[in-house]
C-alpha cells in the first residue's frame, strides 16, 4: 500500500515530541529574553510595571504548560494523550484568537458610538469638541512675547531653569509670603541691593510684556504635547518683585513700589494666549489666578501702613479693573475636554495607558474602554463653565457644590468605563472656589481703593459705599457669590469689607482661616 505523504499538519500532531520540544525552548527564550529586556528597559525605575510583570509571568505559565506536553509526549503510554491535547490546542488557540478580536472590535464600536453620542450632546448645547478648533494660528515673531531673547527659554515648561537660579533669594533674606518678614530699612536697602544685579534681566522681561501676542513655541498636537507657561520661574519672579514692592513701602517710596506692582500684573500677559485666548490650558489658567491673587495680596500690604497715595491709587483701580479671572479659567474648562479627547484618540494605546498612570499597565484593554472614559467624564468639565456666568461675573457654589456629589456617586461603583474618568476631571470645584476668592479679593482691593481716596480726600472713610460714586469710583464691583453689594461697615479707624462667600451665607464678616468653604471672604488689610 502507498504511504500517505505528510502533510504540515501531521508533522505537527503525528510528532508532539518535536513540537512540543521546539515550543518549550521559543516559550523559555521568550521567558528569559522579556525579562532581561524589561529590567534594562526599566532599570532605575521608581514604579512598578505590573504589565511588565503580567508579561514575564505569561511566558513562564505557558513554558510550564510546554514542559508539561514535552514529558506527556516523551512517554510512550501517554504520547498519543500529548497529540489528542496538541491538535485541540491549535483549534482551542484559534477560536481564543478569534473571540479576543471580535471581542476588541465590539468594544473599540461600543467606544466611539458612546463618544459620538456625546458629542451630538454637546453640539446641541453649542459646544465644541473639536481640538483643532482651539490650536492657536501663528502670530509674528516681532509681536510675540515668546520670540523676544530668553522669554521661550525661561518661562515655558517645567522645573527651573536660568531665571530661577537667580531668582532664589540668600537664606538672610525671606521669600514673599514666608513667615519671616523685612522689617526694617536696613533689610529693606540690603534686600533692593541684591535684587538688583537682576535688572538686566527684569528690563528684558518688561520690553517683552510690551508686546501684544503671546504664543508659545510648541507641539499642540495634542494636550499631552501642548507648552505650558513654566510655573516655577513665574511664581519666583512674582514673589521676588512682591518683595521689592514691599521693601520700597518700608522706604516710604510708593512710585517704585508702583513699578513693580504693574511688573507683576504685567506677567499675566505670560498666560492670557492673545489675540485668540486659546488655547486656555487650566494650568495656564490657574497660574494667571495665583499671580492676580498675589498682587492684591501686595497692593494690601501697602494699606496697613497708609503708604498709597492718590496719584498710585488711581492707578492701581485702573489695573484692579483690568483682571478678570473668571474668562480664562472658563476658556480652560472648554479646551482641556477637546485636549483631552484629541490626546486619548491619536495615541498609542500603550502611551495612553503609560499617560493615565502605573494602575492602567495591568491589561491591554481596548481603546474602546478609554474613549468610554471620555464619553463619562467630559460632561463633569462643564460643570464649570455651567457654573460660571463670565458676563454677569458670578459663581454658583450650589451648582459646583451639586456636581461634585454628582460626580462622588458616579465614581462609586467602579466599572472599566469609569476607572480612568477620575483621572480625567480636574477638580473643577478647588479651581471654581480659588479663582472667586481670588477675583473676590481683587474686587475688595478696587473698592479698598477708593476708599483710601475717600480718606485722603475727607480725613475719615464714608458711613457707605455708596458715598464713594461718582468720585472715587464709577461702578462699584457686585459680590460674586450672590450678585449683592460687598458687605461694608465703618470702624473707628478702618473698615470692614466682606463677601459672603462660599457658604453662601452672612457670617458677619468672620472669616475662617482655616476652611475657605466656612466664613466670610474679608478684606485682610487694615491700616495700623
């Protein structure tokens, strides 16, 4: 009789001994070759990778597995056992193969049917998803903040640089805000001479605020690309120049005290993306807020002492009326959802997963859970924007205060389409609160203002606030929380002035030093 010729298929199974031995030793290399590569690749690592891990362990269970086959193979009584167990392994891996696939192409559809809903959603609402919407057009080099020399180098990105290595003060002298104040001239005068060898540095900077563009050199592919303004060097320089500001009050200079106020309220102009305003990254955003917060802090410190005079006063309501903090932090709270989804759609799934931390290495999941993610997170962005009335200048604290516990019961029950959303949502209710008691305290200072003015010009301050319009002031600034004047009561020698704030409620302007959500928001600064 003819032999049957072997087929490919019958030198697999009619021989699971040569099989078996050549998948044991792929399954060993493989074992060996993945973690020798993953601990070189992740050596000096400060995390661990547990999709790594995952990875090693998968080829020692399945060199097991092999082993297991080889021996069954090798003994004459049980080979006939390892080829039944080798044919049903080729047809059990390519059903597994073939659920897996369909499996991920289910969830991918699932993913961008869940987004595309949502963004129907928000189209209705007239809102825009759409990241190329917010990508700034280029502006010219010779009106860009960002082209004029170092301001590239030294204020966008992260961590420290040049600037900053200069700017950190010698230990005899306090930072702005520390507990450690100057107090006398003589620190005053030593302070102003050693801050002053950065004068050539400072006159760089103030020719390059004079510019009206401000576009940052970058990839805006994507948020995760995206330059952002370097919070560092900013923060450093403002406090640096609070510092000064505060040291020539003690010389009894208020004009130089005033130059350096403006220089501060100037570096907002490092954030504030003009012409277009986009696009508004919350970080940017919040740097703005935490600079106007420390410029009203410093415009108070001139009250204490009566060092403001007319002619600086004047001034400084005309830069006091020129911050508004609510337009940006609501523009970011627009740009960071249409980052965020551009982000999570373009890149690699292993950089999505490396991007949303350590926890997301444990599986290949499906792009389609990531785009669920977004499609549950991006209405919690709005709650913001929904919050905020920008042309009004109020805040909701109930609204943001509703979707915050909307948000807490969503997260409770944790599912793969809600384990990333927490990452995704900034916490839009710290941002809200800081940006109105900011805004709340730069109000205050405006009206503060006017009455230092009033004071000067009549020897004491007015039983009201209504008796500092027209002179003093054309318009008097709403309270934010409620859309009612400041709260403003006369004193023997100052005065009380105060918003209800974040509880919504009149304390009787006693604020709570500790818990910004209790008390009122007052004005800090009383003359001595």
């Amino acid at each position: 009789m003819d032999e049957q010729p072997e087929t490919f298929w019958w030198k697999i199974w009619g021989r699971p001994r040569r099989t078996f031995a050549w998948l044991t030793i792929l399954s060993l290399l493989g074992w060996i070759g993945s973690s020798v590569f993953i601990n070189r690749a992740h050596r000096g690592a400060d995390w661990n990778d547990l999709g790594s891990g995952l990875a090693i362990a998968a080829f020692f269970v399945v060199f097991i597995f092999l082993m297991m086959g080889l021996v069954l193979s090798l003994i004459p009584r049980t080979r006939l056992w390892a080829g039944w167990i080798l044919r049903r392994w080729f047809f059990c891996l390519a059903v597994f193969l073939t659920l897996v696939a369909l499996f991920y192409v289910e969830e991918n559809w699932r993913g961008w049917r869940a987004l595309d809903r949502v963004n129907r959603e928000l189209e209705a609402r007239g809102i825009v998803l759409d990241w190329d919407k917010f990508i700034p057009p280029a502006v010219p080099d010779n009106q860009n903040v960002f082209k004029a020399p170092q301001m590239q180098e030294w204020f966008v990105g992260r961590g420290p640089d040049k600037l900053t290595e200069l700017l950190q003060n010698p230990k005899n002298f306090p930072i702005w805000g520390s507990a450690r104040t100057i107090d006398s001239e003589a620190d005053a005068r030593a302070y102003l001479a050693w801050s002053d060898q950065l004068q050539p540095q400072f006159t760089m900077i103030r020719d390059a605020l004079k510019r009206p563009c401000s576009r940052m050199d970058g990839d805006y592919s994507n948020m995760l690309t995206v330059p952002i303004p370097n919070f560092v060097a900013i923060r450093d320089l403002a406090r640096t120049l609070a510092q000064r500001t505060h040291c020539y009050l003690l010389l009894h200079d208020p004009d130089k005290a005033l130059a350096e106020l403006t220089f501060i309220h100037d570096l907002r102009h490092f954030m504030d993306c003009r012409p277009t305003g986009k696009p508004m990254t919350l970080v940017a955003a919040m740097i703005n807020v935490a600079v106007a917060g420390l410029y009203a802090d410093v415009i108070g410190d001139g009250f204490r002492t009566h060092a403001w005079q007319e002619a600086q006063l004047v001034e400084l309501q005309k830069e006091l009326s020129e911050v508004h903090l609510m337009i940006p932090v609501a523009a970011a709270l627009e740009t960071e959802p249409a980052a965020t989804t551009r982000s999570l759609q373009i890149l690699p799934i292993h950089e999505v997963i490396h991007a949303l931390g350590a926890q997301g290495n444990l599986l290949p999941f499906p792009r389609g859970w990531i785009l669920q993610n977004i499609a549950h997170a991006v209405p919690f962005f709005y709650a913001g924007t929904e919050a905020f009335n920008v042309e009004q200048e109020r805040v909701s604290p109930s609204s943001l205060n509703d979707s915050r516990k909307r948000l807490e019961k969503f997260l409770e029950r944790r599912t793969p389409f809600k384990i990333y959303a927490a990452l995704l949502i900034p916490n839009i209710s710290k941002a809200a609160q800081t940006t109105t008691r900011n805004q709340n305290t730069i109000n205050e200072a405006f009206i503060a203002c006017a009455l230092e003015r009033y004071r000067i010009a009549n020897g004491s301050y007015p039983d009201s606030l209504d008796a500092l319009a027209p002179q003093f002031i054309e318009k008097l600034p709403h309270d934010i929380i409620n859309g009612g004047p400041l709260k403003y009561r006369k004193t023997e020698n100052s005065f009380v002035l105060y918003s209800v704030g974040w509880n919504e409620t009149d304390d009787g302007g006693i604020q709570d030093i500790k818990n910004p959500e209790n008390g009122d928001w007052v004005w800090s600064y009383s003359a001595k």
